[in-house]
C-alpha cells in the first residue's frame, strides 16, 4: 500500500498525460496536485509526513511551478533529476559531513546490519541516485517528450525496483534471523 502511495503522483502524472493527448503541463499540474493531496492526506490522519515526501513536494512544486508558470517543459524534464542528486547528496553529507548513516537512520529499526554495511549501503544508493539523476537527463534531451514520459514512469520505476531487489539480495547474509521467544 505505501508503494501505491509513493507512486500515486507519477502514475497520475502518466496518465493525464496519456489521457490529454500528451500535454506535459496538465500532467505537470496533476502531479503537482496529487503531491499536495499526499501531504494533506497525511497531515489530517495525522501521519508523519516523511523527509522524502516533503521533498519531493518542495521540488514538483517549485519545478513543476516552473514549468507552468513559464510554459517551459525543461523544468519538469529536470525533476527527477534534481529529487535523485538531492536524495544522493543528503545520503553523502549526511555520512561524510554529519558522520551519520542516513539510510540507517531511516531503517536502522527494522534491518540490523554491521556498520560497514550500512556504509557500503549508504554508498551504493548515493551512486544508484546520481547515475540514475544522468540517466533522467540522457532520456529528457536525447529523446521525445513522449519517450521521457515512458521512461520517467516505467523506467525509473523500475530501475529503482530493480536496484532495490539487488540491495536486499546483497544484505540478506548479513540480516541475522529472528530468534523465537521462549
């Protein structure tokens, strides 16, 4: 269900682009209204709203808002980018800078993992970030609207899936199992 959750501004995204005939700046508009009913939704069940949700609010709205106010399709083609190098930057200051692991720090209480671990975790979804961020911008000036929109809604869905699956195939060895309780 979170996963339906945190996909539901792209999938709108996609289809009120698909549904309009392709016309980025309704689609744009939807995304940036289905972003701003997530946080209304959790702000009145009176759920955390997470870093990465205000996040990614902040960002479709200042580039989204871009987009329409300035009737310019760059800024959007440039969120996703700009979301993956933010998230990627936060993981690298907040290790290197803060001496903190910021992926332990969001799911340290449900994985118990060695420090070194948790490092090299830190840095593989940093990497995975920027190289995806240079990905969305290969697609978004080197291709059609029409691809980047394809790509934007199954490809990095499912490159994230994919490194996703990867991660937790690599950490699995080093998840201790549950022990029963006596």
């Amino acid at each position: 269900m979170k996963l339906l959750f945190d996909l539901f501004p792209v999938l709108l995204f996609f289809l009120a682009y698909k549904l309009t005939g392709e016309e980025i700046y309704v689609a744009t508009a939807v995304a940036i209204g289905a972003t701003f009913a997530q946080v209304a939704y959790c702000f009145l069940r009176k759920k955390p709203i997470s870093p990465t949700l205000w996040l990614s609010f902040g960002i479709v709205t200042i580039f989204g808002g871009a987009t329409l106010i300035l009737h310019n399709k760059t800024f959007i083609l440039w969120k996703p980018t700009v979301l993956y190098w933010t998230l990627a930057t936060a993981l690298l200051i907040a290790r290197y800078g803060f001496r903190k692991n910021g992926l332990k720090s969001l799911l340290g209480s449900q994985l118990n993992l060695p420090a070194k671990i948790w490092d090299r975790l830190n840095i593989a979804w940093a990497s995975f970030f920027t190289t995806v961020g240079g990905i969305n911008l290969f697609v978004a000036f080197n291709f059609s609207e029409h691809v980047w929109v394809n790509f934007k809604t199954f490809g990095l869905i499912g490159l994230v899936f994919v490194f996703s699956i990867a991660q937790a195939l690599a950490i699995s060895k080093y998840i201790e199992p549950d022990t029963p309780k006596e």
